[in-house]
C-alpha cells in the first residue's frame, strides 16, 4: 500500500471502493470513526496527502495542479471501478480536481462524487484565511470549530500544525477549479452544513454547474464541521449514492 494511503483492515475485500480525502489540517485519521460504521460492501481507503501523521516530515503542497499530478500518478494503479470519492473542504475540492486529471489521461473516473462543505467554482466571495497572521489564523480555527480546544490551547503543537494548515488553506483557496475543457459527466451529491461560515448552502449549492450527471443538493445541520456532528448521516448519504451509481 502507497503512503498517500491508508486502509483499515475489514474483514472482507469489499465490493466498491470509497476514497476519502481530508480537510485542510487533518489526515486519514479524521475518518477514523467511519471504519466502524461503513459495511462489508464498502472497500474505504482515506487519502493521507504530505505534510501530516506518518508524512509529517514532508512539504505539504500549496497548489492543486502539482498534487493533483502526483496523486494521479499514485492512485490510479490502485483505483478500480466502481469508485466513489468522498472529500470535505479542502479534500472536496481535491477530489473534484483529481477527477478532472483522470479524464485528461483518459483513464476511468469516479461513479460518482459526494463534495463536502465548500463553495463550488464558479463562487469566488468566500472567506479565505491562509494570508493570516498566526493569532487570527488561530481565532479562526477556534470560530470554525473541529480542532480540539487542548491543541488550540498548546503553542507546542500549533507550532506544527500552523505552516501546514497553511499550506492546505492556500491550495483550497487559491486554485482555479474553472479552467476545466469540460464538465463532468459523473453523478454529483453536494452536502453543506446550515450555519457552515465558510460554505453556507447557497454557495455549496452551484457544484450543479460543475457536471452533466445527475446533481444533488442537500443541507445538514451544523456549521463547517457537521461532518463530525452529523457523522452517522453524512455516512447514510454516502453509501445511499455509492449504491445509487454502482
């Protein structure tokens, strides 16, 4: 197995492939609670990009068209249809782009794609935060919520996580996601969170422009991390689209 992946043990190989991709700031262990509630059906892999946990010694990346290349040249070996991806934040929008990247190689993309908590492309007045300086990069972690309140309150460990939360801050909001040839042609479920600052609905919702396939939009309560408060529905809305495009 890469080191771009991590894969829980189950008890049995799994019939779908899940890849799951992080938001700025965490790793594959922000899905650590999912193992345990995804069936036997569902093959998951979690997607550990540089920078964090056991790859905490590499740079992480600050721009998606050199992550996007490399993490093609990764997973593609590994990807077998029927494959959804599922990202939130940052993560959404890598997964959206590496879709992109593997239909310019003319290699087989996702069944489908569930995007999480961000403003699709064509929104471009979101609040971005990696140009802070670390005090208001700090209080705006603690507004967001989703960092525990023991690592906001350590300088030792926020000494670390600073430079790669930054990092993962500007490759989500600074990359171009609409120079694409074309859209996709995969079903697209997009999930926002009702008092999400960052990705409130109405600017989850546009991801409908971004493919030809089927869209669909659907509101959670919580703000930008309801993927953590909501976690048992945001899983049912998953495998109900994995099995929908399978």
């Amino acid at each position: 197995m890469s080191k771009w992946v991590r894969r829980p043990a189950r008890a049995a190989a799994g019939r779908a492939q899940l890849w799951c991709f992080h938001y700025a700031g965490g790793g594959a262990s922000a899905f650590r609670q999912w193992t345990e509630h995804l069936p036997d059906w569902v093959d998951v892999r979690y997607v550990q990009l540089p920078g964090r946990e056991n790859r905490y010694r590499e740079p992480a990346y600050e721009a998606m068209a050199p992550l996007v290349k490399d993490l093609a040249d990764e997973l593609a070996p590994q990807l077998r249809p029927p494959f959804t991806f599922f990202g939130h934040s940052m993560g959404a929008r890598v997964s959206f782009a590496l879709a992109h990247e593997l239909a310019a190689r003319g290699l087989p993309g996702p069944a489908g794609l569930v995007l999480s908590g961000t403003p699709a492309p064509s929104v471009t007045d979101w609040r971005h935060a990696h140009h802070l300086g670390d005090e208001d990069l700090i209080e705006h972690l603690r507004e967001l919520g989703g960092v525990p309140a023991e690592i906001l309150r350590s300088a030792e460990i926020l000494h670390l996580m600073l430079p790669v939360i930054r990092s993962d801050l500007k490759l989500s909001e600074t990359s171009d996601l609409t120079s694409y040839p074309r859209r996709l042609d995969c079903p697209v479920l997009a999930l926002a969170g009702a008092a999400d600052a960052i990705a409130p609905p109405e600017k989850v919702d546009p991801w409908g422009k971004e493919t030809d396939g089927p869209y669909r939009f659907e509101v959670l309560p919580g703000g930008h991390f309801f993927l953590q408060d909501q976690l048992r529905d945001v899983i049912r809305r998953v495998l109900g689209a994995m099995r929908e495009n399978s």
